[in-house]
C-alpha cells in the first residue's frame, strides 16, 4: 500500500535549470495539492487539482507549473529554477466526498538551488 | 479565507510531563481542524481531527485536542510526553466547501530528559 509517492527525495538544480517533481497516489482520491515547506512559514500551497484536467492556483504558484491527465499523477514542474524555490516540497491527496476526510502525505522532495 | 496562528514557535517540555500546543484560527464558518505532527526528514502524519460533535477529540499516540468556538482555539494537549514526541507539529484549518488545507507555521517540541 505506497500511498502517495513523491520523487526524487533530493535534488540540487542550478539556477535557470528546469525539472518535475513527481507525485503519484494509488489511494484513487480526487483532490492532489502541492505544498512548499519553508523553516517557520509552515506550509504554503502552491497548486491544487480537484480531478483529471482540472488544476488552480494556491498562494504561492509563481514560478511553477502543474498538469493533471490522471487521476494518480500529479507533476509539479520548475521552469527556470532560482534560489526562492529552495525548499521541501510536499504532494498531497485528499477525498472530499468523505466527510472524515484528511490529507495524506508523501515523503516530500528536498529541493536545492544554487 | 482561513487562516491558522500558532503562537508557540518552539516548546520545550520534560520527559513525564505535560504538553499543550496552541492553535487558533479564522474561518467565518464551521471550520474543520487538524493536528498534523511531523518528524524530521518526514512527511506529516494525521494526529487527529474535527469536524463536528464532540469538541475534544481522541486521536493517535495519547494526543488529544478541544475544539472551543467562542475562542476561535483548537489547543493539543498530551498529559505525560514521550521522548518520541519531539517533531515539529502543525494545526490545519479546511472546510466544508473548501478543501484546502490552511496551515500554521509550526510549533518545535523538544523533549529533555
């Protein structure tokens, strides 16, 4: 049972690289969020999905691209990285149509840019 | 839009004693609120929720938190910790209509022996 699945764990990126931080869920759930964790700011979203096709912004989207083809997958990308978007990452899923619903976490990805 | 303070950013407590977390929050409606506990190098597990009912919650690993309207709080308590409970610990505020989660920005536990 993986749960949500993000990778990689680690990354470090040059200034002006691009990449995609995979999120993937088997729990079959429609809601998928994006959030960045940065040291005493808690935790900020930066996109959400409600299902397939369906994306929005968060509070903090600038800098940052997502798709949803799927139900399971859910890729964050960075187009051209800088030193801001160093931080850890963290893919979440979420059942709305359950009342007893909550947000379930992957592992998170630590991001880097130098 | 909801929002969470955390008025606590690092708390130091014995081994044996006693914890509470504070959490308030502003939402104009019913809100639904969580307690999220994280370790480092993970990702946040669930402590426990509320939604409606009873206003304290059970929840996992002898946590518990009351949920008091008229002071817009939703405090964690623990009445004896653990070593194992120093990690960082989020509440959450979401809504009925509004899934997405608002997060405080942390409270820090370290437990000493």
């Amino acid at each position: 049972n993986a749960g949500v699945t993000q990778t990689p764990k680690f990354r470090i990126l040059k200034i002006g690289q691009s990449m995609t931080l995979q999120c993937t869920q088997d729990m079959n759930h429609n809601y998928m969020y994006w959030y960045r964790q940065d040291p005493g700011m808690g935790l900020k979203l930066i996109y959400y999905s409600v299902g397939a096709g369906i994306t929005d912004k968060g509070e903090v989207p600038n800098g940052y691209n997502v798709s949803r083809s799927t139900t399971e997958d859910f890729p964050l990308r960075l187009e051209l990285a800088a030193p801001s978007q160093t931080s850890v990452y963290f893919c979440a899923t979420s059942a709305p149509h359950d009342m007893n619903t909550e947000a379930f976490f992957g592992q998170g990805t630590r991001l880097t840019v130098v | 839009a909801q929002s969470v303070t955390q008025p606590d950013i690092h708390i130091t407590v014995s081994e044996g004693a006693s914890l509470e977390l504070r959490c308030n929050y502003s939402y104009g409606a019913t809100p639904y609120l969580f307690w999220y506990v994280q370790s480092p190098g993970q990702g946040l597990q669930l402590l426990l929720k509320y939604f409606s009912g009873d206003t304290l919650v059970q929840g996992i690993k002898g946590f518990e938190a009351e949920f008091k309207r008229s002071q817009s709080s939703f405090n964690l308590r623990k009445p004896s910790v653990h070593w194992s409970d120093a990690a960082e610990y989020f509440c959450a505020v979401g809504a009925k209509d509004d899934y997405k989660l608002s997060f405080g920005a942390g409270t820090t536990v370290t437990v000493r022996a």
